[in-house]
C-alpha cells in the first residue's frame, strides 16, 4: 500500500500550522516493519515570544482525501 505523509511545523499553543507543508507523496516501506522516511525538510516561521511550536506528521493512503492520524514531536517555546 502507498502513503502520502504531510510533515508542517506547528503551532501548539494557536493549533495552527506555521509553515508550508512539506508532502512525500506515494512513499511505500520496502518490507514488513520497515521504515519510510520523508525528508529532511527545512522550515522558517517568524518567532513568538513563547508559543509552544513542534513539528507535526500526518498521512494517508495515496491521493485518498483529507490527511487523518498524527504524531508530534516534543514541544518547545519559540
């Protein structure tokens, strides 16, 4: 099966994302328990004096709709 992972840095304290999405498009593991990795991926988003920003993954079966599930890193104030 092929996925399709959305990657955004993210604004924790306003949930909102505060970058470009960064998307891999119809990446597929080689093998039963491998891993797929999607980037590296560089963002910039203007500092806030505190909000809580971390970096978010979503994904979804290839081309499938709207981007369901996701992962967050830890949290930190920026």
């Amino acid at each position: 099966m092929r996925s399709d992972i959305l990657i955004e840095f993210f604004d924790s304290t306003g949930d909102v994302a505060v970058s470009s999405p960064h998307i891999c498009a119809g990446v597929s593991p080689p093998g039963n328990g491998s891993i797929v990795t999607c980037g590296p991926v560089t963002a910039a988003a203007p500092r806030t004096g505190g909000n809580l920003r971390n970096v978010r993954q979503r994904w979804r079966k290839a081309r499938a709709g709207a981007f369901g599930g996701s992962l967050e890193s830890p949290s930190v104030p920026w």
